[in-house]
C-alpha cells in the first residue's frame, strides 16, 4: 500500500473585492492543489494557499517545495500520516502550506479508507461548526453596511478587520456595533497593526462595545508586547501570527500571552500539528479558533471537519472560500447555513466533484505517469 503519483494543480481566485486587512491588500487568491493518488485505488485532495505575509510562501515556493518533497512520497504509506510528515519536515523547513496540502490529502485518504466523513474518523465531537463572516478593512461607514449585509445573510458573529488607526480602528467597531445591535457578536483582528501601548489603549476603548476577543494586536515576534496587552486589557488576547507550530503555542503559553490562539492550517502545516496546537492549548486551559488564509472551499471544507472533530477547536472563522468569486470545488463541500458550516457526510475530506475549468490540467506529475488524471 503506497502512494503512487501526486499531481499538482495551480488554481488563481480571485476575491470578489479587493479585500483588505493592516498587512495588505489582496485581489485574488492564488492557490496550489495537491491530487495524492495510491495503488490501492483511493485518492486524496489537498490544498494549499500561500500567503507570502504570514509564512514566507508563494505558488511558486509551494511548487519548488513540492518539487523536492513529492518524489520522496512515492511509494510509502498514505497512512502512515507522521511518518510522512517527519519525511516532509526532513527535505524542508517551512514550507507549511505545502506540507499543509500534503497532510490533507493523507487525512482525507485516511477518511476514505475508514469510509467516513473525516470529522467522525478525527473526533467527531460537534456535527456543525459556528463560524464568524470577516470584514476586510473600509472606511467605518462602508464596514458598517457590509456588517449589516452579513447579517442578512444570517451570520451571528463578525470579525472585524482593524489595525490602521488606532482612532479610526475604534470608530470601525462604533459604527458596526450600532448597526447590528448588540446580539451580534464581535471580534477584532488588528493582524500587528498596533503597538503595545496603542493596543492597550484602543482595547479599553473597545470595552464598551462588548468585542469578544482581540486577534494579533502587536507584532507576530512580539511576545513580550502580547502579554503586556493580555495583562492590560479586559478584553480576551487571542494570538495569530505569533503561533504557527505546536512549539510556538507553548512559548506563548509560557509567556502567559495569549488566551486564545487562532490555529490555521496553511501556519501548523496541516491537521497533524493543528491538532497537536489544539492539544498543548487544552492542557494550559486555552481555547482555540480555527481560520484560513485563502483557502477555497477545499481547504475551507478539511478545516471544517477538523473544527468539528477537536472539543478545543471552540471558535471559528472559516468562511475564505465565501469571499472568492469563483470555487474549484462543485460537490462536496462543507455548506453554510445561517452562521454554521456542516462538514459533508461523505468519506473522507467529502469532495465529490471539481469545476475542470477553474482546476485546469495538472502543472506537475509525480511518480507513475500512468496513474490516472482527474
Ligand atoms: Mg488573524
């Protein structure tokens, strides 16, 4: 039982507006799809979605990294899921999204073989997973629309985008608060846009609108300025850049940062060691959130099963593939009702059916050329 051929697809999404946040501002998510293929007739889809900012990471140092991981895959067990990844981790440092893209792809073979929905195979704690809508970073009028739009569309949660102004940061949260009343609830993400102290000081003007926690205030290498915030401020300090690996959870842990971290698949480098993070947070009594980068609704879906599977996974913002105007996926993806995504119920990571048009033909082959494509 081995993998026999790992193909490689490049798939540009564009937003359906330029969608902004204190790092940047993005037009189009380019992502890297991973198609792992056994000898024993089960194949897996995984999914990476590079974000140069927050990883180091582009399509093309996903491809490069592919390039030197994939041939080392061929030939052993899809199963053996650590083992794979310590071979991965043994080639290349870094490189998360791509290893992220692998390790899903093994997950969702995992589910496949067990023939059942990859959430019940991991945990199966919850069958559905409250999730928030993210609003990139406009003027406080024009977020303010967008916010009562999203609630509209039934979700009960927002998160915030801020980290500009530290001023117009609070009057964002003002004009959102008041127009979505106060049932709905709020998070903020400053993504390190703000100094310690700005933090401290914004955060106790945020007080008064009841904003649930505070997402990456300061520098991601800042743990120092992090625990500062935490000790300061009333209002709950979730870390994001700051952790990306299970050891990067326990220096925050230990540096009494954070009460909250935000696991992400394309920072731990798949389920692997997002479930490890969502373990070492459990034993120092932190809960975690899961997020995304630019995942389509492939990554989204895989994330979707693991929040559902992990009792610590408590919050979620999964909701990128919401924001792309075009999916690669066609059946099979994890759906969204009011402020819920529901992880299929087929095997595995669920996904039926690609668009061919948005997917296209591979832009690499791995292994056994005679392996059949998608
Ligand atoms: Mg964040």
């Amino acid at each position: 039982m081995g993998i026999k051929a790992i193909h490689v697809y490049s798939a540009r999404l564009p937003y359906r507006e330029p969608f902004r946040i204190a790092l940047g501002t993005s037009i189009e998510s380019h992502n890297i799809i991973v198609h792992v293929i056994t000898d024993f007739e089960v194949d897996g889809w995984g999914e990476a979605s590079p974000s140069q900012r927050i990883t180091g990471e582009t399509p093309q140092t996903v491809i490069e990294a592919l390039d030197r991981i994939a041939p080392k895959l061929i030939g052993m067990c899809p199963l053996r899921i650590e083992q794979d990844i310590e071979a991965m981790d043994k080639i290349v440092a870094g490189n998360t999204s791509a290893k992220a893209a692998i390790d899903m792809a093994l997950y969702d073979i995992l589910g496949k073989v067990a023939r059942r929905p990859l959430y019940r195979v991991l945990g199966g704690y919850r069958t559905k997973v409250f999730t928030d809508f993210t609003l990139g970073i406009k003027s406080p009028e024009e977020m303010a629309k967008d916010a009562v739009k999203a609630v509209e569309h039934g979700f009960k949660a927002l998160k915030v985008k801020v980290g500009i102004d530290p001023e117009e940061d609070v009057e964002r949260v003002a004009k959102i608060r008041d127009a979505v009343g106060s049932e709905i609830a709020i998070r903020i993400d400053a993504n390190q846009g703000w100094t310690p102290e700005q933090a401290v000081k914004t955060l106790r003007k945020l007080e008064r609108f009841n904003v649930e926690f505070a997402e990456q205030p300061v520098k991601a290498d800042d743990i120092e300025g992090l625990a500062h915030v935490r000790r300061n401020s009333n209002i709950p300090v979730m870390a994001d850049e700051t952790v990306h690996s299970p050891r990067d959870a326990m220096k925050a842990i230990r540096a009494e940062a954070v009460d909250l971290i935000n696991i992400k698949l394309m920072k731990s480098g798949g389920i692997l060691n997002a479930m490890k993070i969502a373990a070492v947070a459990e034993a120092a009594e932190i809960p975690c959130m899961i997020g995304c980068m630019g995942e389509s609704t492939l990554g989204i879906t895989a994330a979707v099963h693991l929040a559902a599977a992990v009792k610590n996974i408590q919050h979620a913002d999964l909701d990128s593939d919401l924001l792309l105007k075009d999916d690669v996926v066609a059946e099979g993806k994890a759906e969204l009702k009011d402020s819920f995504r529901i992880p299929p119920e087929n095997p595995g990571i669920g996904i039926k059916s690609f668009n061919p048009e948005k997917l296209g033909k591979p832009v690499r082959i791995y292994g056994d050329v005679n392996a059949k494509q998608y």
